[in-house]
C-alpha cells in the first residue's frame, strides 16, 4: 500500500479499477535554465525550421508553460 507520508508522489488508481497500480508522476523540466545556449538552440532551429511550428522544441518559458499545460490538460481528460 500506499504510505503518505513517504510516498508523496504516488497516486493510487481508482477504487473501480479491474486491476490496482499506484502511478509515480515527476517534472524535471522546471529545473532547466533558459540562458544564452537555450536561447541560441531555439534560434538555429529557427533558422532552420521558420518561426511558426510548433514542434520546435527549444522554446521560450512562456511559450513552454502554455505547451506544458495543453499537454497536461489533453493527458488528464
């Protein structure tokens, strides 16, 4: 079972589940820093891809946050 107190990122499946699993959820990529190698990534795949896709994946912090929570959001529904 499930201890609380320990196992703070763990998120039992539903009591009507068929078969009982405990999912461990982690965000790593808050810890990146957006400084001058992030900012020349996004740049040289903007070069080379243009300024309107999407699949860039070097981006700025704001554009990753709207990103991060479309993805959230579409993976929870």
């Amino acid at each position: 079972g499930i201890i609380p107190e320990l196992d703070i990122y763990a998120i039992p499946s539903c009591e009507a589940a068929p078969v009982k699993e405990i999912y461990f959820v982690a965000i790593i990529d808050v810890l990146t820093h957006y400084g001058v190698k992030k900012q020349a990534a996004k740049a040289a795949k903007t070069v080379k891809y243009g300024s309107n896709v999407d699949g860039i994946s070097t981006c700025d912090p704001e554009q990753y946050a709207k990103r991060f929570m479309e993805f959230m959001q579409k993976a929870i529904e």
